[in-house]
C-alpha cells in the first residue's frame, strides 16, 4: 500500500467517459474478497465480506464515491474465527459496522490503466489508499472496476493478532456498476 502519492503522468478525468454519470453498486454482483498468509505465510486463510453496497458519481472535472461493507459479514469459512474478527480486538463490528472505502479523484495511467485515488476508512482510522483498477463496460449502463492491492493491517489500526494475521493482507475487489435512474 502506497501512502505517499505517486509521481506518474496521469490524464484527467475527462479521459475515462465509461465511467462518467451517476453509478450504483450492485452488491449481488460484486464482491470484497481477501488473502492472509498465517504461520510465516505457510497457511493462507481466504475470506471475504458479503455485504457491500455504495455508488459513484463521475462528472468533467470530479469524481466521487463510496464502497461501503458491512463488517459483520466476514466470512472466512471457520465460524470461531469470524466471531474473533468480529470482535473488540479486531473489527470491534458493534462499534464501527462498516468499512468505508471514498474516492475522491479518478484519472487515466498513460499506461492505459484508470487509477482511483481516497481513502480506507477501517474503525474510524483513515488511510490514503491509491487503487489501479481495471475498467470494462461490457454494456451499456454496465460497468465493472477490479484491482488487487495489499493493505497494511497495522496501519489501519488493527494491531491485534500479532502473530497469527499477518501485517500485510491481499485484498481482491470486483464492482459492477449500474447506472442510476434519474
């Protein structure tokens, strides 16, 4: 995870007209999924979360959006270790039930890539959080965003676990957006 920002040419946001109007995330077709290695990274213990929801609203000059999760549904298969994750020494979900992702800029890669700029927002702790994430319109009214990106645990606030989470965690990301009627 990159906290300072990058120093790449980037195109403004009027170079991404896929993703430009008013967007909805589908929650039934998305998902937020995560990889962390355990045991020095001899075990990896998948999960995921299945409760998302959010929009995104890009226009000429600005974008703007959030994905919200609902930190209740973790899901990583073991029902005792969801309960730990759900916990006041990991996500404390009675206090802080979601997690936030908010854009606060889109623009192009010369490389071709589209890249979001915000930040994670995880227990109130705020993280600046750049995301290259690749964009297909296989419709009209359809788009969807995917990226693969590591998160600093620790930075985020979660400091329980030592030893058995690791500091660094794999997330995976897919969004299909639908254009909201207006």
């Amino acid at each position: 995870m990159s906290i300072a920002p990058e120093r790449r040419p980037r195109k403004p946001i009027q170079d991404t007209p896929a993703l430009a109007g008013r967007w909805l995330i589908d929650p039934l077709a998305s998902h937020a999924r995560f990889l962390a290695g355990t045991l020095g990274g001899l075990v990896k213990t998948a999960g995921r979360f299945g409760s998302l929801s959010g929009n995104l609203v890009v226009d000429e000059t600005h974008a703007v959006g959030a994905l919200l999760i609902d930190s209740s549904s973790i899901d990583t298969g073991n029902r005792l270790r969801d309960q730990h994750l759900r916990s006041r020494a990991f996500f404390g979900v009675k206090r802080h039930p979601q997690i936030r992702y908010e854009a606060h800029s889109i623009s192009s890669e010369l490389s071709g890539s589209t890249r979001i700029d915000g930040e994670l927002i995880v227990a109130h702790t705020c993280t600046p959080l750049a995301l290259d994430v690749r964009v297909h319109a296989p419709t009209d009214g359809v788009v969807e965003l995917t990226c693969d990106t590591e998160v600093d645990r620790v930075a985020l606030g979660l400091r329980s676990a030592r030893g058995m989470v690791p500091r660094m965690v794999r997330l995976n990301v897919a969004i299909t957006l639908r254009k909201a009627i207006t």
